[in-house]
C-alpha cells in the first residue's frame, strides 16, 4: 500500500442494531473528519444482518491497524473486512 490511501472498511452486525452513528463516532477518534469520506449501510437481503460501508483516507498502516483493533472491540460488530 501506498500511504495516503482510500481505504473502504467493512462493518458488519445484526440487523436491529443501528451502528452508523457510533461506527462514526468510533472511527472520529483515530480520523480526523476530513479523513472519513462516507459511511453508509445497507441491510442484508434475508434482513437479518446490516453492514456498513466505511469510506476513510488513511495514512499508515499503523492507523489502520489502530481502526480495525477499536472497531472489532465492540460488542455488537460481528465482523471486519
């Protein structure tokens, strides 16, 4: 990879819970908001999963490490990419 990079992050949960303000809020502590281009989500087609789609610029790799280790901490995300 070359740094700085357009990264796209997955985030994946269960459907009844709503992460995208707090995904937000999460990746605002190691982005600034000018690094975090999009983030917007989509339920499954059976409706029993919601993913979201996380849009950032990232600068190294360490950053990146940093994001994945803070996203995967909380308790309802099922899943990285």
């Amino acid at each position: 990879m070359t740094f700085p990079c357009e990264l796209d992050i997955k985030v994946f949960s269960k459907s009844e819970v709503n992460l995208q303000d707090k995904i937000h809020a999460m990746l605002q502590v190691n982005l600034p908001d000018a690094q975090i281009l999009a983030v917007s989500g989509k339920s499954s087609s059976q409706g029993k999963y919601r993913s979201l789609s996380c849009k950032v610029i990232a600068e190294s790799r360490e950053q990146i490490d940093q994001v994945y280790r803070d996203l995967g901490k909380h308790p309802d995300v099922i899943m990285l990419l």
